[in-house]
C-alpha cells in the first residue's frame, strides 16, 4: 500500500490532486517510474505501508 500526503491542498503529481489528509493507494496504482517521481517530489510524503491482515472479529480499536 501506498500512503501519499500533500503538504499543499491540492498539489498535482501523476495525475492526481493529492491532499493535506493522507490518502492510500493499493500498490498497484501507480508505475515503478510514477512511484519514484512521487517520491522525489519534495511536495509529497510518500510511505510505502505493509498491509496487515486483522483477526476475524478484531477492530482497530480493539488492539490498543
């Protein structure tokens, strides 16, 4: 999974309008060569996020 944060509303890369809010892209949204531009781009936090699978019956609120 991808995690991509604008540190400007709005600022554009490959396509996309990306926001001050994090937003998550599955891994196979963008190219190899988009994913390096994005990341190079001082404008954009870019995380490359491992997937974690939760229990059966478990919520995010009950792990803490």
């Amino acid at each position: 999974m991808v995690r991509i944060t604008a540190k400007q509303e709005g600022f554009r890369r490959c396509g996309i309008a990306h926001t001050v809010a994090a937003v998550e892209y599955s891994n196979d949204q963008f190219t190899p060569e988009q994913l390096a531009w994005l990341q190079a781009e001082p404008m954009l936090v870019v995380e490359i996020v491992k997937e974690t699978k939760d229990k059966p019956g478990k919520s995010a609120a009950d792990k803490s």
